[in-house]
C-alpha cells in the first residue's frame, strides 16, 4: 500500500478535492480493472473518454479519482485530483508506485521506424550471452531475465511498463532494452521513466494515420532524445538524415553509428549471403549469422550499445558473432527442393525495400523473386500504392492478399495497392485475398532456387478481419505447402 500523497509526487495537480493520505493498494486506467482502494486516472482516449466511467470506478471500490476535468457531482469520501495531462500524470504515477525501478537499473530505449524490434531483442540476447541479468520490452515479447510474457503492444502502457521494470530490478536484472514507439511517446506512456541511452535507428513512412504528417511523427520521435538526461547517452543512425535532428536539443552524450558517412561505430559490409554477412566494425572484422544491410546497421547499433555500456570491444563482438535473427525478421529456409522462404515483418515501404534489395543484392540473377504481400486496414493508407509499386518494382511476380485488414474490405485494400503499379510491371501482378491461398500460389509458382518473400506479419501468430483473430503462421503455412511440394 501506498500513500497517495507519495504516488503524486511530482504530477503537474491543478487542483484536488479531499485529503492525500490515504493508502492505495492499486491504480488503473480502466474502470473494469479497478479493486478496492484503488486510484483511478481518467484519460482522454482515441475512442472512450475515461471520465465517463468515474462512478463505475467509485462503485468498483475506487478512492481517489485523477482526473482533466471534474464529475458535477463530487462523491463524499472521494479524493479528486485535477491535473492538466491525465497520460502523463499516470505515467508519474505508475512510476512512484512500483518505486520508480527505471532508476534502478540501465534502460535503453530504441526508437525509429524499422529496426527497433531486432535491436531492442539482439541487445537482449547480446548481454544474457555476456551473462547480465537482462529485461526485454519489444513488440514480440516480454522478458524479465529468463522469464517471457506476452506482448500486447510496440510500448506498453505506463502501468505495465513499470510493472515489469519493477519484476527485473527483484530479480537483480541490470539492463533493460524497450522498444519506444510515437504512439508510446504521443501518449506520454514514457514519461517517469529514467532512460541511460536512447538508439535512433531511422525515419520512413509510417503511422500517418496517427501523426496525419510526417513533421509530426519525426518531432514525436525527437521528443523522446529531448527528454534525455545529461547522464544518458543518444546513440543515431547519421545516414539518416533524421539522426542529426535528433541530437539538436538533446542533453545526452551523442554519439553516431553509419555505414556510409563518417561516425563514431562504423561498419561497412565485406560479403552478403543468405547465411550471413561478414563485416568490418571500427577496424574488427566479425562474421554475422543475419542478414541484409539493413541487419548491417542493426548490428553496428547493437556494438554501438555495448560499447557505451562498457563491454569489452572483442568480448562484445565475439558474443555478437554468435546472434541469431529475430522470430519473423528476415527468417528464412531452403526447402528439399532447394526454394528459399522468407518470412519478414517488412511492413512500411522502406522496410519493404530494404528486403527487397538484399534478395536482389544475393542471388544470382536466374532466380525468380516472388512476394507475397498486403496491408494492414484501420491504418495509414498512404502507404498502399507505394508499398504496391515497389514490389512489382523489385519482385519477378507479387500476390497481393490480405495482412490484418481488421474492419476494412480486404478487397479494397488490395484495390488501394494496385494503384501503385506501373503499367510494365501489371503482368507481374496477381490478387488473392484469402492469404493462405496467395502463399500456397507463391509455393506453386517456385522452382528450384527462387525466393519466396512472405512480407507484413513477420512474427504475427494471427490474423485479424472484422475484429476477429485467428491463428494463422507465415511461417507454419509456407512450411506446410513447401513440403507438399517436396512430395
């Protein structure tokens, strides 16, 4: 239990109804959720408005109410505590009630369009080999030390975050690697937290639905190396030209990574194989069981990360070395019958791109390239025609079919992306909707030696349409037609 006058410590209050010193056994944003002696935050959603919901807070056994505006009528025996920003307030507070653990331990925060999952991961399992206590916050998973959870979401709420922060600094777990989204940082679901580093990987389309520009999303992004303390270092990808922005009002110590332009963690790529890359960082050469140069710059963040965390040069790299891709990042296997399969979460175009290109960079020209693609409905449609024409672009034949396409007619979203192709690329194009057809015609379609691209769910143990999931595996369904094949 904790007094309520401690859990308000340092909240921007307005003005409260009702004494402080009362002890609060819980706090929750959710009516529903809400037990005895409990603090309630409304906020201001996208879709509910958790004002409405104070009396059934009360009723559920709620004491105190933190709150933008007052109920009209004040019930007795209730504290109520106006503040200007309920999200940041119960970012605060959640904080102060698991005892402020960011502070307890090093918390690193990733943040970028692509590259946040794979880095906040590999850092993970870089400092678990190195043999660290270590805690994981990233879109996949939960981990607190060698303990997994699920994860519900790229960030997760403030209440949660904390949670979980307060579980690794029991369990003596001393460094924290957490993926931080613009949703994450918008919301304030970050605020409270005291980072030791944050990594800018790089900024593309994505999430317009949300910032509606790209200004916007970019400034979100810079909101979280603004928040920086002097004793935090920043760690960017100079080869975005975002990197710079990022740095301009930061307090932390910048630092920078690249492969192309001059940088304190500089790699450059040697050789690029299916089964890996061999790169020179800072003068070591290290061979690599990932990927692509987009796994390139991952890793050069990764070395970058341990390097400013203290670890040995030829320890981390050795340990490095021995990392293996992340679930739905560039996962890929060769069939009896020699068809490579690819399952990657490429879900924004540069991120389509990117695997594109290292497919093209590594084969030797004969093979067939054949993706499998589609879009998420409920989200940024901007991106559709491009995502649409670069893999006509960069593929030999393209199945369009569904992602996630939640509320949306995964017909139009289909529709949306064929905009985007350009007439000589139209006979490269086909449009299957139901998903598990459009991989079972990309498995058909393979002979010896192509590549199946299977982009946009990566990880994803589900699909979602009109607002129902169920189970469906990239990975289990391409496995399970490519064996057929070998029939």
């Amino acid at each position: 239990m904790k007094l309520l006058k401690d859990i308000l410590d340092k909240v921007k209050i307005i003005t409260t109804n009702g004494g402080t010193q009362k002890g609060i056994n819980a706090i929750a944003f959710d009516s529903r959720e809400v037990v005895l002696n409990s603090l309630f935050v409304a906020q201001k959603g996208l879709i509910f408005n958790g004002h409405q919901f104070i009396g059934k807070a009360i009723e559920q056994g709620a004491i105190a109410i933190v709150c933008e505006e007052f109920p009209k009528n004040l019930t007795q025996d209730i504290t109520y505590i106006k503040v200007e920003d309920s999200n940041s307030a119960l970012a605060i507070i959640a904080s102060n009630f698991y005892n402020n653990p960011s502070s307890k331990l090093k918390l690193i925060g990733i943040t970028g369009t692509n590259g946040k999952t794979t880095i906040a991961t590999l850092l993970y399992n870089l400092f678990q080999k190195l043999g660290y206590k270590s805690g994981l916050l990233s879109t996949v998973k939960i981990m607190v030390d060698t303990v997994q959870y699920e994860a519900t979401h790229t960030t997760p709420n403030s209440i949660l975050i904390n949670k979980y922060l307060n579980e690794m600094v029991n369990k003596d777990v001393e460094y924290c690697f957490m993926e931080v989204s613009s949703h994450g940082i918008h919301q304030k679901r970050t605020e409270g937290l005291q980072f030791a580093g944050g990594v800018f990987t790089n900024l593309t389309h994505d999430h317009l639905d949300y910032h509606k520009t790209f200004a916007a999303y970019r400034d979100v992004k810079k909101s979280f190396f603004n928040s920086l303390p002097k004793s935090a270092f920043a760690l960017v990808n100079v080869d975005d030209k975002n990197g710079v922005v990022m740095l301009q009002n930061t307090k932390a110590k910048k630092y920078s990574y690249a492969l192309k332009t001059m940088a304190d963690f500089k790699a450059k790529i040697l050789e690029n194989e299916f089964s890996g890359l061999l790169l020179n960082i800072n003068g070591n050469e290290v061979w690599i069981k990932l990927t692509g140069s987009f796994n390139a710059y991952n890793l050069t963040a990764i070395y970058g990360v341990a390097n400013l965390l203290g670890i040995d040069s030829v320890r981390a790299l050795t340990r490095i070395s021995e990392l293996e891709s992340v679930s739905g990042r560039f996962q890929h296997f060769v069939s009896n019958e020699g068809i490579i399969a690819v399952i990657d979460y490429a879900h924004t175009p540069d991120a389509l791109k990117n695997v594109l290109e290292t497919i093209n960079n590594i084969r030797t020209g004969n093979e067939q390239v054949i993706t499998v693609v589609g879009c998420g409905g409920d989200r940024d449609k901007a991106k559709r025609p491009v995502m649409g024409r670069i893999a006509s672009q960069l593929s030999s034949q393209v199945v369009f079919t569904s992602d996630n396409p939640r509320s949306e007619n995964p017909q139009t979203i289909i529709e949306e992306m064929e905009i985007g192709v350009e007439p000589q690329n139209f006979k490269k194009t086909i449009s299957i909707v139901n998903r598990e057809q459009a991989i079972k015609t990309a498995s058909k379609l393979a002979n010896k030696g192509d590549i199946i691209l299977i982009a946009g769910k990566g990880h994803e143990t589900y699909q979602e349409i009109k607002g129902e999931r169920s189970h469906f595996d990239d990975l289990e369904v391409v496995t399970h037609f490519l064996e057929v094949i070998e029939k």
